[in-house]
C-alpha cells in the first residue's frame, strides 16, 4: 500500500521544468503556487493538497478520491480514506474507480515513499525511492466531486498499487503491496485520455527492482504524536539487528 510519501520540490518552475516532457500540447496550464511546501513526510489520512499532473497541466488535488456518485459532503469524508490507494488489478471493476481509471489518469511526482518492514515483531520504517530521478512519478487516477449542496468542487485523486517487486517484498513482508511506480518513458501515455485499457492494463505493473533503492530511517516516524515533517526523518538510521535485504 502507500499512505505516506515524501515530497521535497520546493520550486513549482523545478516541477513544471521537470515534466515539462509528458505534455503532447505545447500549452498546459500550471494551477500551483509559485513556492511549494516542503514535505518531507506526509500522511494521507491527512488528505494533504498535492501537486498532480494531467494531460493538461499542473494542479493542487488532494490526497483520498471521491467518487463522482457520492451524494454529500458527509458520505464524501466517510469514503476518502478508504480511496488514498487503488489496487491495480480491480482497478477497471470497483465502482469507486472504474469511470477514472479510463481517461482521468495522473501522476503524482515524489521524492520516495514510507514503508515497514516487520521482523521479530518490530516494524522498522524504511524511505524508498529510484536510482534514476531524484523526482519519481507515481501512478494516479483523479475525480472532480461537486458537493450538490454548496456547489463546492473537490479535485481529488487515489493512488494505484500492485504487487511488491521482489525487492519490496522484503521490506512490505506482511502485504507485499507497493504504490504503482511509473517509467519516465510512460509518463506521457499514462496520462494520455485516450489510452486503450490493453495498454493502461500493460503499464500496471510493479517497478523494475533495479532502480530501486531502499534505506531504514529513525524510528520516530512509527510515531503519530512526533512531528514527523522535519529533515531529521529522512537521514538514514541503521540498525544492527535487522538482516540486509540484499
């Protein structure tokens, strides 16, 4: 699964610049303040504004999708923390997802992801993130909710998962779920409207091991009460009596 990520990019030019790429049309839209906030771990239960990435531009959603059919603001919240994350290989039947996952994909740019690994009953947190771009893109599906009360409109999005790759089978070893890593070269198809369900099928899958890199960090952020959005969570922290996972 994936219900916390680490987002470092403080500059919306550095993210624009950095998938300025994936855009088929020479015009898109950047809807982001000009300085982002730092974040260095953030849950999704908290349902944070993140920057997301449509075929059209750059945007603010936020974390934990609500359907298109949710009648009110009520039933809305009831639902969202049980959307943060999609599985993968139901994504085209659940009724939560189905419309999405068609034609309103998205990408959610990352500087790594949170997971724990369990051993002798003790979870051990680890920060994970690829070799190849110091901003990774994770796959995500996006819905536009209007509160049929106050005409309000939610922008908000879930993130896919698959299977754990043999790497994060070691670390997830009670689930061995991961969040759905996109390639740098099916950024652009991914969030293509028009993409065939055989070739969004073929794009979830789990992420090639080799370009992953993984490092156990301070226990502090198994802690709710601990202000975990602060630079000392992500400095790495080993631990003697933890087996390498390599």
């Amino acid at each position: 699964m994936c219900y916390n990520i680490s987002f470092m990019e403080k500059k919306a030019e550095n993210l624009a610049a950095r998938y300025k790429g994936v855009f088929q049309e020479s015009s898109f839209q950047i809807e982001l303040p000009l300085n982002l906030s730092l974040l260095y771990f953030v849950s999704g239960f908290s349902h944070p504004q993140l920057p997301i990435i449509k075929h059209d531009g750059l945007f603010l959603f936020e974390w934990g999708l609500i359907p298109f059919w949710i009648k009110d603001m009520h039933a809305a919240n009831a639902i969202r923390t049980k959307t943060l994350n999609a599985v993968g290989e139901t994504i085209f039947e659940k009724p939560s997802f189905r419309k999405s996952i068609v034609s309103q994909r998205c990408l959610l740019g990352v500087n790594g992801f949170y997971e724990w690994r369990e051993y002798k009953k003790i979870k051990y947190p680890y920060l994970i993130q690829t070799k190849s771009h110091s901003i990774f893109s994770l796959g995500c599906i996006y819905e536009s909710w209007v509160d049929m009360d106050t005409g309000e409109i939610k922008n908000t999005f879930s993130i896919l998962t698959t299977a754990a790759n043999p790497l994060m089978e070691k670390i997830h070893n009670q689930k061995k779920r991961m969040p759905l890593i996109i390639a740098a070269s099916d950024e652009s198809k991914w969030i293509d409207p028009k993409l065939s369900k055989e070739k969004i099928e073929e794009i979830i899958k789990p992420y090639d091991e080799s370009d992953m890199k993984a490092q156990t960090i301070s226990m502090n952020s198994n802690n709710v009460r601990f202000d975990r959005n602060t630079p000392e969570i992500i400095t790495p922290v080993n631990y003697d009596e933890l087996p390498n996972i390599n």
